[in-house]
C-alpha cells in the first residue's frame, strides 16, 4: 500500500486507517506479518457506501394534451439506488395506471397520453442501505385552445341602431388570447363602436349599423394550439319604401275601382302591413263591403268607389327594427247632388211679413257650389234675404223676408249640375 495522505499506519503498522473515504477506496486490502520463522496473511474486503444522489436536471415540466411526457429522476449512489415515484404524496403503481409506465430501472416515469389530471406534484426517491433522497417535479399539462360551440349560432341577427354582442367561449390552458374579424381585417379593441370584454370572450358593437353586416371571426390560440369559428351577422332595418313608382296623390271619379298598393320593398324577415285612414285605424269591416284588402294587406282595393271614399290613406309597414309609413291622397271626385231634389216645381207657401228658409244642400267632390236664382237671374244678397251654410256646403240655404219671389237654386260640380225648384207664393 502506497502511503498517502489519506492512509496512516499505527501500533507498529498493525492498524491501517483510511481518512475520508470515497467510493475509489473500496477494494481488496490484505495484511502481510512476516518473521524470521514465517509470514501469515490476512485479506480484508473494503465497500464504501455512498448515499444516493440524483443527478441535476429539470424540476419543471409542461406536457402537452393527449402526448407522452417523459420525467427523468437519475440516481447515483453505492450500492446502486432503487427508485420509486410518488404522485401529490401517493405511490404510483403502473400496474394500477396503465397510463404510466417506467423505463431504465424507473429512473424515467412516461405518461403515455397526457391528460389534465396528470398535471400535480411527482417526486421521484431514490433510497439505498447508505440513505435515500428525494427530488421534486412540478407537471403542468397544456390543454390546445378550444371554442365551445354548443350554444353558438352561426348566424346572427341584429337590429338596426341597437347593440349586438358575439360570443367566443373559449379556452386552454394557459388561456388562450382571443383576437377578432370581420371580412378577414383585424379588429381594434381601441375602435370606439367596439367593446372587447372578459379577455376576449364578449365582443360586442354598441350600435349597429348596416356597415356592420358581414362575416366576423374569433381565433383563440396559446402554446398548445389554436381554434376559431365564424359568425355571419345580418342586420335588420325597417321596412324601405321604394324609391321609384311611389304614388303620392290619387285622383279619379266616382263609380271607378281603385288599387292602392303599399310600396314597400320585398324583405327577408317577417314584416307586418297595417293601413290608416285620415290618421285612424283602417281594417277590413263588414260595413265596407265595397273594400277589400289583399292577403297581405299590401293592397287595397275599392270596388264602385265612392266620394266617401277620399282621403289620406296610409299603409304602415313594421318589423322587430322599427316602421315606415307611406301617404296616399286619394280624391274621388263626385258630381254634384242635391239632397231630396224635385223634377218639378215645390210649391211652398208664406204669409206675408213672414219669413221662410229655402233648403238647396247639396253633396258632390270637390264640394259643390251653389247658386241661386230668381225667375232666372242670379241672386246676391239684398236687404230682406240672406244666405246661410251646413256643413261645408257654402250657400245651401236662402233665408227670404217679406217679398214674393219664384226661386230656384243651383248645385255645380265637375261641369254637372244639378237644380231644385221652389215656386214661393206669399199669402
């Protein structure tokens, strides 16, 4: 035996002692005591125990969902460490998982298909007769970005001017960032018509306009992978007038029939017709029998109309976004009629002094105007009669004192004329 720093020899080198043993120390040592009358020998077989020591490497790991994940845990010690592996503080057994097994005397624990719930606290203890060690890993599983599409629609219906909100129910671990589209044109979460709420999962239009309408997509992605769906968003606005062909006024003559139509453009969406007449609310009625409106109420048609029948007629066109009304003045013109007329004379008797009212009323559109004579000759108003109204009749009524007149009054309208006669006799 070399001397050396580390052996020293003592009691007449019958005593070898060994300082700071290492493994390098183990060995064969033999004792030789030799004299003038023989040497004897003795052998003496030397094993250095060294704890376990596991080798410096990761503590840290990230699998991926649904692929394998190797941990490594090498030892090195003597005698030569066994390994065990623990799981959040509980002993994995590979025969009880067979997610899990181990390679290289369970220095390597593979999980063969990543899954969330192997993510968790693995300690890995590597223990021999010279001590036993532990080392700590920390398993974190990365889930791909996903969208859950469950409750989502493809298609999305807004109303004009009012707010429509868009739903990206994503997620991942770690949570993915959520980004936004329309017509493949990157969305700005500075763009003040948008609010991009709950990191991403809530975009919402404050008001919208009919701009807005198109394909809008949302892509979520993080380290483990990516996913994105697609919206189609379709804005409703109220019924459109047409804006060539629209009749505002309407003129013909009494017995005609008459179409009136609601000039309202074809929509894709439930749309509801209603009809005004002079501001009041006008329906089919067992009372018109003359009136008949179209399956759709889009039509109105007035069979033998009548002067009655004028006005401003209105058709009102709704839908969820709001309505739109459209005008129609209808006027039917009607010739003059006197009310209770006479082909022949009405004799009609006074006393003298007295005074009587002669009754020419008379209906007609536009409104007829009435005129009166006496014995031919146009009369104006004179000291002893005066001329009075109904209604919108002007002059219907002669209001006569005192003399003896033959009187008749006539009613004038679109060229037709019609008279009534009175022959006055005072008494």
């Amino acid at each position: 035996l070399l001397y050396s720093d580390k052996a020293h020899l003592h009691n007449n080198s019958q005593l070898l002692q060994i300082e700071n043993v290492d493994v390098q120390d183990s060995g064969n040592y033999k004792c030789v005591a030799s004299s003038p009358l023989g040497s004897e020998r003795k052998q003496f077989g030397l094993n250095v125990l060294v704890p376990p020591k596991i080798r410096d490497g990761p503590t840290d790991y990230t699998g991926q969902m649904n692929k394998p994940l190797k941990l490594h845990c090498a030892a090195d010690g003597n005698p030569k460490p066994v390994i065990s592996w623990m799981k959040n503080g509980q002993f994995i057994d590979s025969f009880l998982d067979p997610n899990i097994q181990f390679e290289e005397n369970k220095s390597v624990l593979i999980i063969r298909w990543t899954r969330t719930e192997d993510a968790g606290k693995y300690t890995c203890i590597a223990s021999s007769a010279a001590g036993q060690v532990e080392q700590n890993f920390n398993v974190h599983v990365h889930v791909p970005a996903s969208i859950d599409r469950s409750n989502l629609d493809d298609e999305v219906l807004s109303l004009l001017n009012q707010s429509a909100v868009l739903m990206c129910p994503a997620s991942g671990v770690p949570f993915p960032s959520i980004s936004w589209y329309k017509d493949e044109d990157a969305i700005l979460q500075s763009d003040p018509k948008y609010q991009i709420l709950e990191d991403g999962k809530v975009f919402k239009i404050i008001s919208v306009k009919e701009s807005d309408a198109g394909k809008y997509k949302c892509i979520s992605s993080n380290e483990a992978g990516a996913d994105e769906t697609e919206f189609d968003l379709d804005v409703i606005v109220p019924p459109q007038i047409k804006t060539s062909f629209v009749e505002f006024d309407r003129k013909s003559r009494e017995g005609d029939s008459i179409l009136l139509e609601c000039p309202v453009e074809e929509s894709d969406y439930p749309m509801k017709i209603s009809w005004k007449k002079n501001g009041k609310t006008f329906s089919p009625d067992v009372t018109l029998a003359h009136v008949e409106f179209s399956s759709d109420n889009k039509q109105i048609k007035i069979m033998k109309s009548q002067a009655t029948d004028s006005g401003i007629y209105s058709c009102v066109a709704s839908n969820s976004a709001g309505d739109t009304e459209h005008e129609i003045d209808l006027l039917i013109k009607a010739p003059a009629k006197i009310m209770h007329p006479s082909e022949n004379l009405t004799s009609t008797y006074v006393k003298e002094r007295h005074s009587i009212t002669l009754d020419c009323s008379a209906t007609g559109y536009p409104q007829p105007t009435i005129k009166w004579y006496k014995d031919g000759s146009l009369i104006s108003q004179q000291h002893n009669m005066s001329f009075t109204t109904s209604g919108k009749n002007e002059n219907n009524k002669l209001f006569y004192k005192k003399s003896y007149w033959c009187l008749f009054g006539v009613a004038k309208t679109m060229e037709i004329q019609m008279s009534k006669f009175y022959n006055l006799t005072i008494l």
